[in-house]
C-alpha cells in the first residue's frame, strides 16, 4: 500500500479506490487512511478559502493602485490583473459556492493589508498617492462586479 508521506499522488490514488469500493458496497473499511483522508478533505476546503483571499486581496491592491498611484505606464496592467482575478473568483465560487458569504468578511480583512503594500509599492517608485489609500474602501459589488476606477 502507497505510504501517505512518500508518495502522495499514489496513496490518493489508493485511497479513492477503496472509497469507490466502499460506496459500491465492498467492505475494504479496514484498508482505508481515514485519519489523512479526513486531513486531506478538510486541506481542500481550506485551500479553497486562501485562493478567495488571495485573489480579493490581488483586486484590492490593484483597485487602490488605480486610484491612489500617480503612475500611468502600469495602469492596463493593474486593470487586467482585476479582470482575471475576477473571473477567477467568478470559476472558484462557481465551484464552491458555499464561499460566496465569505467574501465581505475577507474584504474587510485584506483591505488592509492591501493598502500596506500599495503604499510600499508606491514607495519603491518614489510616488506618492494621488489620495490617501487608508481612506478607500470598496463594495462586494465594486471588488467583484464590473466597476473600475478611473
């Protein structure tokens, strides 16, 4: 039998089968790695959560860019940064769409780490903002809708 810690790819592999044939009705209950496939699902939800953030706060940082950076070369990055980011969250909710109630919550959780590195980013370059980022705040609707900053 595959060992969970040497070769995952082949314990999954092993593990899926034996659920195929337990919910068959073959009783292999006792060949089962129930405490990492437990660890395993819960991993997925888990991860499933961080790609949320981690995309809300990519649309954060570049909405705050938009508004507060002086720059003008990088602006049709940052918009199509948002677009794809968008469309990513738009699959992953697609997906799962148990994550929808979770975005204001992490909204408001990354808006801030998201004007730190907008200011940082702002730094780098010697710009200074245009408004202050601290001051910015967006909607659901604004982070994932089609709305964009002049």
């Amino acid at each position: 039998m595959a060992d969970y810690d040497t070769d995952l790819l082949l314990w999954s592999e092993r593990q899926t089968d034996l659920l195929r044939r337990m919910g068959a009705g073959e009783r292999v209950n006792d060949q089962v790695d129930w405490a990492n496939v437990a660890e395993e699902i819960e991993s997925l939800g888990i991860s499933q959560k961080h790609q949320l953030r981690s995309r809300l706060g990519t649309i954060l940082l570049h909405l705050i860019k938009l508004q507060a950076s002086p720059a003008t070369d990088p602006r049709p990055g940052w918009k199509q940064t948002i677009l794809r980011e968008r469309v990513g969250i738009k699959k992953l909710i697609k997906d799962s769409p148990s994550l929808r109630p979770t975005v204001p919550a992490l909204v408001d959780d990354e808006i801030n780490d998201a004007v730190m590195l907008a200011l940082a980013e702002m730094a780098l370059y010697g710009e200074q903002p245009q408004v202050d980022p601290a001051e910015l705040t967006y909607t659901v609707e604004q982070v994932l809708g089609p709305w964009m900053p002049d």
